[in-house]
C-alpha cells in the first residue's frame, strides 16, 4: 500500500533528506587517492549524530556500517573496508539518515582523482537520467513511465540498466511502495498522485546488465567486472510537480562544480 504523505510528513522528510545531502557533502570533500572507505564511514556516522540524525543503514538488514560504499564493478551494498581508494576508481556512496520519525535516503557516485573518459560519461548519463526520471513524477502518470524513460536514456548510450535492484517509496520505513525499477514500459504500475515520495535510483553499468549477488550477503558486483553508476534522489509530488527533498547542492560546493540541473524541481530555493 502506498503511503501518500500530507505536506507536514513531506516536510519532516525534506529536513531528513537534507541532512543525508549535507552528509554526502562531507563525504564529497575527503574522498580522495588514498584514503579508505572505512575512514569515511566513520565520519559520516559523527557527522550524523552530532546533526541529530541516527544513521538509517546501521544494523538495517544487519548491515554493519552507515555508509554503503561500492567501488568500480560494485554496483551498491558495499562494504567499507581499510582498502585505499586509488586514483582513476569511482565510488558510490548511499547513505540513509532516520530523524524525525522519517528516512532519507540519497547516493552520488564520486570520481577519485582522475577517471578515464569513458567512466565520465557513464557517471554523466546515469546521473542526467535521475533527472529525466524524476520528470515523470505528474500526478496521472504510473510507475512504468518512470522506469521506462530512465531505460531508454541509458539504453540509447549503450549502457546496462540493472533490473535486479530497484528504487522505491520512502517515508516512515526506508523501503515502502511502490518498488520503483529503472525500466519498465509506459503507461503501466501504480498511478502516482499528490504526496506521493519517491527514492528514485537508477544502477547503470558500462557493460553487461547482468549482476552477481556475493556470499556476504551484501555486495553487488558486475558480472563482467566492468563499472557502475549510482545516483540517487529523493523526490515527491507536492502541488502538482515534481520537487526534490535531497540535493546535490553540498557535494557541488565541496567538489566546485556549477550546475542547475535541480533548478526545475526545487522545493526550496
Ligand atoms: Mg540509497
Ligand atoms: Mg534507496
């Protein structure tokens, strides 16, 4: 049963989204050649306490860190570990914060040092399509339309969009309906409406689609050991349009990219 949220629940989960967005900020600014996931980890648990947040991946599903943190072929669920990151790798990082009684729940794939061309790209379209699936969330339109459009994007530039993990409602629980896959045909699932909050998160590999579950009960790799991209993005429909309760905002400001590609789904300015 899907939850439509009143705009007091939508502003409760917009100050949870926040904070997960300024703690992938802090992330944003120590990722570099070098240093572990691990480390990492540990500050974005401080950074969430000291915020008045409780780390929403800790202990969920017996998950043992706050952050998620999946290099290269990792597509998410990874791991921190003592690994330094090197130069020319990517990293996603997921991270989910529960205050208020709500969850945010918000991923950025990150470049460490220098990355080729060719994992530019990947990061770009994958993120582009985030946006482009957001677009879909109209009062009227359904589920499908929203896979579909994120499918068709990433697919017209040769990429493999995941279809074992799928994005999801949030609110209260971290995962609620609908399951939100990132490819799917039109006009077909559940009918979005006014209140309806979306974690909304496309996993698009370099190569092949197909993905290997490991034994740790976690970790998500390509099959062909080629990279993956995760971004993710909480998003609701609040008067009729699409508006974002996460942003990018403080991993731009920490990394010094310029960009308005949320420009057309704020909430607030
Ligand atoms: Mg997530
Ligand atoms: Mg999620």
């Amino acid at each position: 049963m899907i939850h439509l949220k009143t705009k007091e629940e939508l502003e409760l989960m917009y100050l949870s989204a926040q904070l997960v967005s300024k703690t992938l900020g802090m992330v944003a600014s120590e990722i570099k050649p070098g240093v572990s996931t691990i480390k990492i980890d540990k500050m974005a648990h401080d950074f969430i306490k000291d915020h008045g947040g409780e780390p929403a991946f800790l202990g969920y599903g017996g998950f043992p860190n706050s952050l998620c943190m999946s290099p290269n072929e990792q597509v998410v669920h990874g791991i921190p570990n003592e690994e330094p990151l090197k130069d020319g790798d990517i990293i996603s990082v997921d991270c989910g914060v529960l205050m208020n009684g709500f969850v945010g729940d918000h991923a950025y794939t990150f470049e460490v040092g220098e990355v080729s061309a060719e994992v530019k790209e990947l990061l770009k379209i994958t993120k582009e399509s985030l946006y482009i699936g957001i677009a879909q969330m109209l009062p009227g339109n359904r589920v499908g339309d929203i896979g579909h459009a994120i499918q068709t994007y990433c697919e017209s530039h040769g990429y493999g969009v995941v279809k074992e993990l799928v994005g999801h409602g949030l609110g209260r629980e971290m995962h609620e309906d609908p399951q939100v896959p990132n490819y799917g045909r039109r006009g077909t699932g559940k009918v979005l409406k006014e209140g309806i909050a979306l974690a909304i998160e496309p996993m698009i590999n370099l190569g092949t689609d197909k993905v290997r579950f490991h034994n740790d009960g976690w970790t998500v790799t390509t099959r062909d050991k080629q990279p993956s991209a995760h971004f993710e993005h909480d998003a609701a429909i609040i008067d009729g349009k699409p508006r974002l309760l996460s942003t990018y905002r403080y991993v731009y400001e920490a990394l010094g990219i310029q960009s308005d590609e949320e420009e057309p789904f704020l909430y607030k300015k």
